[in-house]
C-alpha cells in the first residue's frame, strides 16, 4: 500500500467514485442494452428497469429474489420478485448480463472512442487490487468477484470497476444499516441532501406509497425530519455516511496507488462526462445520483469537494 501523508485519500476517494459509478451506470438505460433485453423477452415498457436489475444480479441470482433485495437496498422489492416471476429459472438471468456486456462493447465504441482500450489497459492492475480486498459482509461484491474472468480486455476492465464500484456499494449498505437506516430512510435523506425535489430518488427506484410514507414517519420519530421535509440532523447524518464511505473506500485506491489513482481520473473524467450526457439522453438528468455534482448545503460548504465540483 502506497503511504503519501500529503494525500487527502478521502477526497481522492470520492473524486473517482464519480467515474466509477459513470463507466458503470450508463449502460442501466442504454438503447442497445435495452433492445437486447427486449430481444431476450422483457417487455419493451419495463425493459429498462427489469433489464437493469437481471443484468446486475446475476452472479447472485441463485440465490433467488430475497437475497438480491437484501443486497441491493433501495431497488423496488416488488420489481425484484416481478422479475424473477416472469423469467422463471434464475438461469435464465445470467444471458441479460452476456446481452449488456454486448451492449457495453457497442457502447464504448460508439460513444467514447478509445475509452474502451484504457480500461483494457487498467484492468490488470485494478483486479488485482479487487483480489485483494476483503469481501467480508460484502455479498454482491464478492459474487462479482466470483465470476469467471472475460478473456475481452476491455470488458475485463469494466468488470473490475464494476467490482469496485460493488465494494463501495456493500459498503456503504452497511454504513447505512449501522446508522438504524432502512432503505426508504436512506432514499429520502439521498434525496433531500442532493436538493432532488421531494422523494423523487424513492420514486424513482420503485418504492410503493405506504413504504415511503412509513420512511417519512420513522425519520420524523427520529428527529431527522419534519412536516416541512429533511431536517438539518437529517443532512448531517446523511453527509456523514458519505463521508464516512469515502474514507472507506479509500483503501481501495491507497492499495492502487496515488499516482496510478490520479491518472485514472485523468483518463477517464473526460468520456465519463460524454457517458453521463448519455444519461441526460436516455433517462434523465436527475438520473444516476452517484455520478452527479453533489449540491451545496446553505449553511454547510462541507457537502462540497472542490475536487470533485470543478
């Protein structure tokens, strides 16, 4: 592990958790992901969503639909056991993540010519920082990491940030468990500390009308809300389990080292933001949170990184 003093780990952490979550997230509404599942049997109206969710899941989808609801946190638990309904056998699951594969391949091609042969080229040094991390109460990390390597260099690439982009998940879950969080909580304190207007983000990943109001009642119990929305104590906590993520993930980036860190960012910053106009175009653009400029608290500069806003 690479030892700089001088580092600030944490904000270089967030920093590339930026670019992780956008070589990544795109692809959830791309066109050519979406027809390719279509083509495997969704239905067109919820190809996206379900898509989504097959291709994610898959290296866990023997487990059945319970346990990819537990993993995935704040994804509509209805959505989750529709999809396993309507495709049956989990088998079935594992071709939507051949499909978006394939679609990730066009993707990169069409889009952001020569970002594919960079991830080509980082790919061995980040799986071999993925080998090496600990999977311990990080169950969707370590089913990604379980899966057989691709013998295509750049999809290779793209699945070891996928695989740290799964670490930070799991980690974060568990932050936020920690904190006596449930996932419609979570989803609202998300939502107010980006300045999203009111419940979109758990609107937007499914939750039906009485979870979300129970989410409301429980955070009002705790203090962390009232009858106008989020509270200060609300942002506050909700800053710090990013913070505290951030510092987390550090690791990961401390074991790839600084430089190596840094040049990533540099490499990849520029076809991110092409990716995430991807995004604007294809979902929306309050879509993909992760990926966006975190908003300024009125009363809080903390919630802005210069390093990331810039």
């Amino acid at each position: 592990m690479e030892e700089n003093a001088n580092v600030d780990w944490t904000a270089l952490s967030a920093r590339v958790a930026r670019s992780v979550q956008t070589t990544v997230g795109w692809i959830f509404w791309d066109p050519g992901a979406v027809e390719r599942y279509v083509a495997l049997g969704l239905p067109e109206a919820v190809a996206s969503p379900l898509g989504y969710i097959a291709a994610r899941c898959a290296p866990l989808a023997g487990a059945g639909p319970e346990a990819v609801i537990a993993a995935f946190g704040s994804i509509s638990p209805l959505a989750i056991r529709g999809l396993f309904g309507f495709l049956g056998e989990n088998s079935n699951i594992a071709a939507f993540a051949a499909a978006r594969d394939a679609a990730v391949l066009a993707g990169l091609e069409a889009y952001t010519p020569g970002f594919g042969e960079d991830l080509a080229r980082v790919g061995p040094g980040l799986w071999k920082v993925v080998d090496e991390l600990p999977d311990v109460g990080r169950v969707l990390f370590a089913a990604h990491r379980a899966q057989a390597r691709l013998d295509n260099k750049v999809l290779s690439g793209w699945h070891a940030i996928n695989a740290i982009r799964e670490w930070r998940g799991d980690t974060h879950w568990a932050l936020v468990v920690a904190g006596g969080l449930d996932a419609a909580e979570a989803s609202i304190l998300h939502n107010a500390w980006l300045g999203y207007e009111r419940d979109w983000i758990p609107k937007s990943r499914g939750l039906v009308d009485v979870t979300l109001e129970n989410g409301w009642t429980s955070l009002r119990a705790k203090g962390l809300a009232n009858e106008d929305g989020v509270n200060e104590a609300g942002l506050d906590l909700r800053e710090a389990l990013e913070r505290e993520t951030d510092r987390l993930t550090a690791v990961v980036w401390q074991s790839y080292g600084e430089a190596a860190t840094e040049a990533f960012c540099k490499l990849a910053e520029p076809p991110c933001a092409v990716l995430l106009e991807r995004v604007d175009v294809t979902a929306g653009p309050n879509y993909q949170p992760g990926s966006r400029t975190r908003r300024a608290r009125t009363n809080d500069a903390r919630s802005v990184d210069p390093a990331v806003d810039e």
